[in-house]
C-alpha cells in the first residue's frame, strides 16, 4: 500500500511527498519529511504514522492545531482523500493499492485503471484492526518518547546537583578558612575623621575581644559611647565602633566570639580635605586690618543670619553662630547670653529634627521602600553635614546598604519591571 502527502507551497508549486517510511514528519524544521515554511506552522507540528496498512496522523502539541476537514484532532486514522489542514496550509492524503480502513472497501490502484473486471485491485485483503489496535500502537510510540525525555531530564538533574554541591563545599572552605570578611570602605587619612563600624549583634557581647591586625593603620578609638548607644536604637541589628586611621594602607579588625571569628576590612587613604565655607570671616575676625566698629557689626549681623536659619537650617545656624562668637570676642563685645541661647535652641532643634527623620526612615524601613529609606538618609546627611558626627557616619553607611539594595533590585527585575 502506498500513500502520498499532495499540498501547493506558498509559490504556487506542486508538492508530492511520498510517505515510505513508518514515521513522516510535518513541520517548519527543514529536517521534516514534509517542510512548510511558515511561521503559524510549529517546528515539528504532525506526523504522519504508518501501522501496517493504516495510516495515523498525530498532532504533536502545536500551537495552531492540525484538522482533518473541519475538526482539529489529537490523532486520526487518515483514509483517501482526507484533506488535513495544517496553519492555513491544505494538504491531501491519497491512498493507492490496498484496503481503505473505513469499511473494507478496496482503493484503486494507478494501475487499476487499466486493468480487467473494473479496473480494481486488492492489494491487501486483511481484516481492519479497529481502534483498540490502533491505540495500543499510538501509546506505545508515546512511551518511547516519554522515555527519551525522562533519560534527558535524568542526566540534567544530576549536573545540576553536582553543580549546587560543589557551589555549597566552595563557600563552606572558604568560610572555615577566613570567616565573615565586610569591607566597609575608607578612612580618610589626612582629615583624621572617625570611621563608623557596624558589627552585627550577635556577634558583640559578653566575651567578645576586639583588636587590629596589622599595627599603624587604624585604631579602634569607641566601643560604647552614648551617642553609638542611640544609633543602636535606631538600627537594632547592629552595635557600632568607631575607628581612627593612623597610617596609610588596609587592615583587618579581629572580633573573637565564643563561636566563631568575624574580620572587618578597613582601608585608610589619602582624601580631600573638605573646604570650609566660613574659612575667610574666621580669617577675617582674627585679621588687624578690620577695625573692632566692623567686627562688633559683623557679629550682630551674624547672629541675625543665624536665628533666622534656626529652624530650616540648625547645623549651618551653628556655624554662624561660631562665626558670630568670633567677631563678638575680637571687637570686646558682650554677646555670650544671646550667642549661648541660640545655640540651645539649635541643638534642640537638631534633636527634633532628627528623632522625627529617625521616625520616618523606620516607617520606610517597614514598607520596604528603598527610594524613602534613601531620601530620609540625604536629608539627615544634610541636617548634620559634619563627617566626624557619628549620626552623619551612620546616615552614610545605611545610605550606602540602601544603594546597594536599590541595584540588586533593578538587575533581578529588569527594565520593564517583575
């Protein structure tokens, strides 16, 4: 028995493929048996499988669906003639030179045509099988690709459990052989500012020694001061210690724990030292070119400007305020009640300001918006811009964490979102 695969590609040409084999595949592949390039047609969308004389068309999963005349199929017993319908394409089984499979009746041969009694020819006078017969073939094909699969996705699970045991003995030999290393960044060398550490809690308590290894770098200078007392307040996972460089180059500080060993990497470094916008009215003061008349009204005048930034701007109120003293004890002026008023008022202000900041950046912290948590940070570095101020080291270094936490975020979601 015979059968032919008969369909016009899209330039209009006469495609014949004989299916001589038992499996014939149709498909956008070019390995196909039968190759249509079109896009609606999946890589390998059907086939066409011979079951001694019968003749099954299988859908293989596509996405458009394969039809026999009006009705999309999983899987069908094709008899002559039957038009099969693939991604908009029509394509024409023809049976030749045995028993159709509906009915028993006998297809003509070519040859036929020309032959004696009719011109019919029995090639194959088998009873039909019926469906039952044919299902058995249809899951035993099944089950051999099935099997192809699971011994595919054996061998890919294995790799990938190698690779996750050889990731996890990596980390532990690094972790045994170095413990917990954080590098929290510079020391500033040449302005001697302090350093802020964080050290997570667990690892501070009873039992617990610090030291530096390496000497003439840096020195720890605070452990338990009351302001890093409050910071710990603000930030409960962490104690904090500050550190003093004294030398150029990188050290490692050493904290012991009954349980394990936890290194800090700190690195000291030449740095800028920050310009100071009042330097030229301290030069100013203490200059003799400047008569005491001059002096005395540029201290009233800057202790005006001064209470006049109190409330919007605290900190630089109190550089005024320093300014203001200057030119009030070079021109003999008694100013030092009004002078040491204001600069309760700023602290006080200060405080305010920032335990409200404190407040906010905690409630930013609850929802988890980074881009709060960051604007909260800039403005209590602003509020305190001095940088030996342990709250301007803190604001910095949880400015830094939030950065960071922000990148991780746009890299696992991308540009367009989850």
């Amino acid at each position: 028995m015979k059968a032919t695969l008969r369909y016009t590609d899209p330039t209009g040409r006469q495609v014949e493929v004989p299916i001589d084999g038992d499996v014939l595949t149709i498909g956008r592949e070019r390995e196909c048996g039968l190759c249509i390039d079109d896009r609606n047609v999946s890589k390998n969308h059907a086939q066409v499988i011979r079951v001694e004389n019968e003749f099954i068309i299988r859908d293989q999963g596509s996405v458009n669906g394969t039809y026999v005349g009006e009705h999309r199929i999983t899987h069908h017993t094709l008899r002559d003639g039957d038009i099969i319908r693939i991604g908009g394409h029509q394509i024409l089984f023809r049976l030749t030179g045995g028993r159709s499979p509906q009915g028993g009746v006998p297809a003509v041969t070519e040859a036929g045509a020309d032959a004696g009694a009719g011109g019919v020819a029995v090639a194959d006078a088998r009873t039909y099988a019926g469906p039952e017969w044919i299902q058995e073939k249809i899951a035993e094909i099944g089950d051999l690709d099935q099997a192809r699969r699971k011994r595919v996705s054996w061998l890919l699970n294995i790799a990938i459990g190698c690779g996750v045991v050889l990731t996890m003995l990596l980390l532990l030999y690094i972790s045994a052989q170095s413990g917990d290393v954080r590098n929290y960044g510079a020391v500033e060398l040449e302005t001697g500012y302090a350093q802020l550490i964080p050290v997570p809690a667990p690892y501070y308590g009873r039992g617990v020694h610090m030291y530096v290894v390496g000497e003439g770098i840096v020195e720890i200078t605070e452990q338990d001061r009351r302001d890093l007392r409050e910071l710990r307040g603000i930030d409960p996972r962490f104690h904090f210690i500050q550190v003093r460089a004294t030398g150029e180059g990188a050290a490692r500080i050493k904290i012991e724990t009954p349980q394990r060993e936890y290194y800090v990497t700190v690195i000291a470094e030449k740095g800028r030292r920050p310009e100071k916008r009042y330097a030229e009215e301290y030069v100013r003061a203490e200059s003799s070119g400047v008569s005491e008349e001059v002096k005395a009204a540029k201290a009233r005048e800057w202790a005006r400007s001064a209470r006049i930034y109190l409330r919007e701007r605290p900190f630089e109120a109190r550089e005024m305020l320093n300014v203001a003293r200057a030119y009030a004890e070079r021109a003999g002026l008694d100013m030092d009640v009004e002078l040491e008023d204001l600069e309760v008022k700023a602290k006080k202000q200060i405080e305010t300001q920032w335990k409200g900041l404190c407040l906010r950046y905690s409630q930013a912290g609850k929802r988890g918006d980074l881009a709060a948590q960051q604007s909260v940070l800039e403005a209590m570095m602003r509020l305190v811009p001095d940088k030996r101020d342990v709250r301007h080291q803190w604001a910095q270094l949880r400015l830094d964490g939030v950065k960071a936490a922000a990148g991780r975020r746009r890299r696992r979601t991308g540009p367009w979102g989850r």
